[in-house]
C-alpha cells in the first residue's frame, strides 16, 4: 500500500493510497471516506504478461495549494499527473517504453517544484522482459527520444520542465549508466 497526504492536510484533508487489488483512491476527509479514482484507460496495456499495472508512487507538488498538481507512477503505467487535486489523471509519460512490457516507473519531486519544475525517475525494465529486448544487437532502449544505456537495474532521469521531456541528469555523465539499489 503506498499512502500519501497533501502538503496542507491540515487544511484540506486529502489522502491518496494506492494498492494492487484497490487502485488508487482518494479521500478529501482525512480517510473517513474513500472513492475510486478513474485510471483505467491510463494502463498500459494490462493484457500483456508482466502483469497488473500498480501505483509505485503518488508525489505531491510542494506548491499543491496553488497549483493543485499531484503526479503518480508505477508498474506498467507510466507518470500520470492530475492537475485538479487528484480527481482525474491523464498520461504524462509513458517512459518511452509502452512496447516493453514489466516497466516500473518511481518518482520524486524537488522541493523547488514550482520554481525549477524538476521531476526525478527512475525506471526499470522487468528483468526476463530486458533480456529478451536486449538480445542480438540491441544494447539500449529508446528513452524519451535519446538511447540510454539500461540494464536491469534501471535509469536515472530528470525532467525540468514538469515531465513533458526527460533525459539524463545534467551535469553528472556517471549518472547515465549508474546502477540503482533496489
């Protein structure tokens, strides 16, 4: 279950939890009522054999109270946002990978979100689904418009501009092929 609250919960009281067998649900009276939040035309394809889509992360923009905006990412789903306080979502990204199947996506937001607008993720492939994408001459998948080196422990990439481009971190080349901790 993945559990998180509004940067002014206090004042509004919202909840965002997220599990397998539930989805996502929202509540706006600090957990004493819960709805459904429409996502289903958002999977990637749930048909395929990786699996059921499930939330991984809910980020909160930590400028919430003015801008509304909350994002969330997961297996075989891609980075969804909600500009109207979690309400409805539409696909953001679908890191670059809607053919390969097994993609897990997690996200963090910079706490100068609503100055620098940096998103942060790291996305990884299924391992079985990498070894089969990455047999014979293929050695990298196509990320957000760029080859990056993958294995499959993932990649490491950065938007700045709210998530409607991403690429490598700027500044650190290490970074490019750096091996995550799971």
């Amino acid at each position: 279950v993945t559990l998180q609250h509004s940067p002014c919960y206090f004042d509004d009281g919202l909840l965002l939890a997220a599990s397998k067998q539930a989805g996502l649900q929202r509540s706006d009276d600090r957990g004493a009522r819960w709805s459904d939040v429409e996502l289903g035309g958002l999977w990637l394809d749930p048909e395929q054999p990786a699996g059921e889509p499930v939330v991984h992360s809910i980020v909160f923009s930590p400028a919430f109270r003015t801008d509304a905006t909350v994002f969330v990412s997961g297996y075989n789903l891609g980075v969804l946002v909600s500009r109207d306080r979690g309400r409805t979502f539409a696909r953001l990204w679908d890191c670059g990978l809607v053919s390969l199947w097994g993609t897990r996506c997690k996200l963090a937001i910079s706490p100068d979100f609503a100055t620098d607008q940096m998103l942060v993720a790291n996305v990884r492939i299924n391992a079985d689904v990498a070894a089969i994408q990455t047999t014979g001459k293929a050695e990298s998948v196509s990320v957000a418009s760029s080859l990056m080196p993958f294995n499959a422990s993932g990649v490491l990439l950065t938007s700045r501009d709210a998530g409607r481009t991403w690429g490598a971190p700027t500044g650190h080349r290490g970074w490019r092929d750096v091996t995550l901790v799971r």
